[in-house]
C-alpha cells in the first residue's frame, strides 16, 4: 500500500440502535455507555475529522469564519487539461505551472479552480495565484519531486536573515503563494507527499546546502483556506502562513515518522487572526509552533502574531511539544487562545521556548481544558537554545512573557511536574493556572521553578513556592473567566 492510499484515515464505524424506545431503559443505557467507550477507546479526545461521504463536523464552537469567501469560481479546470499525467512517474511540474498562469486570468471575475483527479501526480514547486482553488478529488495525491533542481532557492524571510538551517538563501516550498488574496487548498481528504525522506537524509548526514523547503509556503497574503486534506512527509515545516492575515487551517491531517526531523505540523509566523481547528498531527517536531521572527531580524521586521486561535487538535511528537511558542518570537506573540487540546506520547503538550538575545514578548495566552497521556513535562517554559542567525544578536535583548493564563489541564503517565525556568534579567510574570492534575508511576512531583511570578490553584502536586495562592476573593488569577468549548 503507498503512501497516498494510507493517508486516508477511517472513521471508526458506529451502528445506531434499531427502535431504541421499544428496549429497557436499563438496557438503553448500558448499550449506550458502551457505545461512548468504544468511540473513546478507538480515536483520541479530540479527533474531529472530515472524511469522504460524511458532513463536515467542526465541533462545538469555529473560528473559521475568518475566511470569507469571494464570488463562486468562474472556471473549474483539471490539470489533464494541461497535459498531467497521474501515473507517479510523468514529471507535472510544467502542467501545474501552466495551469496556474492560465488560470490567473479569471481572478477578476471570481477566479479560478483546479481539479487534480485521482492519481499520483509528480510536480516540482509551482506557485498559486489569487481567487483561486487547488481542489484534491478523493484519491489524488501530489508527489513532491525528489530532485532537489525542482525545489528552487529563494531568498531568506526579512524576519531570518538567512535560511533557518543554512546560511543564504532556502529552498522554495512545494507549493508555495506570495502577496495572494483569497487562496483554497481543499479537497475530498486527497493527499499531498512531500516524499522528504530525501531532504532528511541529507540533513541526518550533515551534506544539506540550503534550508529545506516547507510542503506548503503561504506568504505575504490574506483570506487563505487550507481543510479537508492530508498532508504526509514534508521535508521541513508542514504548513507555514507568514505574514499573513485571516488564514483558517481546519479538518487537517498531517503526518510524518516521529523521526524526522523538524517537520512541525502547523507554524503560524509573524501572523494576525489564524484560526486552526480540529486537526490531527503526528510529526518529529511541533505539533503547533507561533513564531514571529528571529533576534534581530525577527525585531527589526517587528511582525507580531495575535489573535490566533488553536483548538481541537490532537496528536503525538515524541520529541516536542503539542504546542509550542517560540523560540522564533521576536517579533512578539499576543492574544492567543489554545484550547480543548490531546496529546500522547509526547515530550510535553506546552512550552513556551525564548533565549537571551530574542527579544520581543509573549501575552495573554489563554490555555484551557488539556489531557495528556505519557507526556514527560506536562508544561514547560525552556530557555538556554543559545540557537541563534549568527553572531550579531544582542545578547541584551531580553524577551518579556506575562499574562499566561492555564486551566483545566488534566495529564497521565506524566514523567514530572512542570517546569516553568524564565530568563536571568527579566521576570515571567502574571502566570495563572487553575484546576491542573498530573499523574505518573514514579513521577517527579516537585515543580522547578526560576524567575516566574503568579498564582496557581487547585493544583496536583502542589505548585512551587514562586507560584502562591491567595487565601482572598480579590485573586486576579482566581477570578479569571475562561472560555468554554
């Protein structure tokens, strides 16, 4: 079975009662407690996904009414049309080149959409145009070239100053849009394969000349919708939006080996009002990372991420973090809400990650109703990467993190209790958390805790000594709302 045949992740199978009413109500009810363990037992907390023949189900509450759609696509197209070949081996680099420019021609009167249809399509980078949809039919899967000529080198984000892990430029992602408005990339739970393998072999082996390329880059843009695919093996970051507004990423997959390295799910950088929901991820690195930018360029360019919200997203990265926050923040990151979160098998499910000479600033980031299972720190703020773009950065600029606000954190076969280590010349300060149990066979209870300042309540184990209760109804932290599902 290839790659692209298991992308495709099926529902667990639910038969519904027959006549429910004509039964015992003690009957009933047993029926139905052991229908709701099968479903728990068979998916994670929050697997909300979107599959072939079935309605779309976004859970509880959406933000996805950030994208706002324009008018209906003039032309729908297939990428036949253009002389693609769905056979794995026919290289389609020029057929979606010329697809997307002879589309771009429709974007004035409501643009244009491209079917790729079931098959395996090989293609180099191509970029996107405006008012335009990439649609994935059921069976459709993108092949990522595995010659390194097809992934061109452009020059480094202004918030970098060079690649992220070579010097100069970077390679172009696979599919890639700049200074675009009202952009999809959707489908019926079709298929992209970076086939990175190739890319992470040549950074295991130290011989990588240039920063791998992202599966998908969208930059400089605004109203993007990426839902209802799967998205395997990129070479570096998954899905990367920088410097980019109104962007809803929702009924994703996106997988890669737990080994590989750096292949983060979903990197919002340098970003305003991101709605990611119900998506799961496995992958070598972050599930979820905010960034805005890196030491002095990341101050310079001075392009925060807000209002970004993460919810309903479950998955495993042995090494990471479900979510993380840094340690590209210099541009600062604010106004974020991650909630009804699930992680196992992980290293924790929150860190928050800064370093002398980042700069910037972390605020108001609400974190609420979290499980976890055999996650080693539960939540951790690290520091110490000395990981920086070259020897120009000020060791001086120090990052300032307040108002992080956590409750209903619930964790099992947790290794420790949390670490929460701020920065030598700066205080972390008004941390909040609530109603936070962690449990573990031989777990570590004792927090650590260096240069942070708050509150915390209804804890298990007890907090550190830095973090204190209140025994007034005048608590700051106490009295703090935070939002339901």
């Amino acid at each position: 079975m290839s790659t692209c045949d298991m992308a495709v992740y099926i529902r667990p199978w639910v038969q519904f009662f027959k006549n429910p009413w004509r039964s015992s109500w003690a009957v009933l009810c047993i029926a139905l407690a052991l229908l709701v363990l099968t479903w728990t037992h068979a998916m994670p907390a929050w697997p909300i996904r979107f599959m072939p023949g079935s309605s779309e189900v976004v859970g509880p509450s959406s933000c996805s009414d950030l994208y706002q759609p324009g008018r209906p696509r003039k032309v729908v197209s297939s990428i036949k049309e253009f002389g693609g070949v769905g056979d794995g081996i026919t290289s389609n680099t020029e057929a979606f080149r010329k697809a997307v420019k002879q589309l771009s021609k429709h974007g004035a009167d409501g643009g244009a959409q491209l079917n790729v249809p079931s098959g395996r399509w090989l293609t180099g980078s191509f970029n996107l145009t405006s008012h335009f949809t990439l649609f994935l039919e059921e069976g459709a899967c993108i092949l990522g070239s595995q010659d390194p000529q097809d992934w061109p080198l452009i020059e480094p984000l202004p918030s970098y100053g060079r690649g992220r892990e070579r010097l100069g430029p970077r390679h172009i992602s696979l599919i890639h849009g700049n200074g675009l408005t009202d952009v999809v990339i959707t489908g019926n739970n079709g298929s992209i394969d970076g086939q990175g393998r190739m890319w992470w072999e040549l950074w295991w082996n130290r011989t990588l000349n240039y920063t791998r390329g992202h599966l998908v880059e969208i930059m400089n843009s605004n109203n993007i919708l990426i839902s209802n695919l799967t998205f395997i093996n990129s070479p570096f970051w998954t899905i990367h939006p920088v410097y980019c507004s109104n962007v809803v990423i929702k009924n994703m997959t996106i997988r890669a080996p737990l080994n590989s390295p750096n292949t983060d799910g979903i990197d919002p950088d340098s970003s305003t009002n991101v709605c990611i929901e119900d998506c799961y991820i496995e992958s070598g690195d972050d599930l979820v990372a905010i960034k805005s930018g890196w030491d002095q360029y990341g101050i310079k360019t001075a392009r925060p991420s807000s209002n970004i919200t993460v919810q309903r997203i479950s998955g495993t990265t042995p090494t990471c973090s479900g979510i993380g926050i840094g340690s590209e923040m210099s541009g600062g990151v604010s106004n974020i809400l991650i909630r009804d979160l699930h992680v196992y098998n992980s290293s924790s499910a929150l860190r928050v990650k800064s370093d002398r000479g980042r700069g910037g600033y972390i605020t108001n980031v609400t974190v609420t109703n979290i499980t976890m299972e055999h996650v080693k720190i539960p939540i951790r703020f690290s520091r110490g990467a000395n990981d920086h773009p070259d020897q120009n950065f000020d060791p001086k600029a120090l990052p300032k993190v307040s108002n992080i606000y956590i409750s209903n954190v619930v964790g099992e076969g947790v290794k420790r209790a949390p670490v929460l280590e701020g920065i030598d010349g700066t205080v972390y300060e008004g941390i909040c958390i609530q109603n936070v149990s962690f449990k573990g066979d031989k777990m570590k209870e004792k927090w650590q805790c260096e240069l942070v300042k708050g509150e915390v309540y209804d804890a298990f184990p007890n907090p550190c000594d830095q973090l204190v209760s209140r025994n007034t109804s005048f608590s700051w932290c106490r009295n703090r709302q935070f939002p339901g599902r």
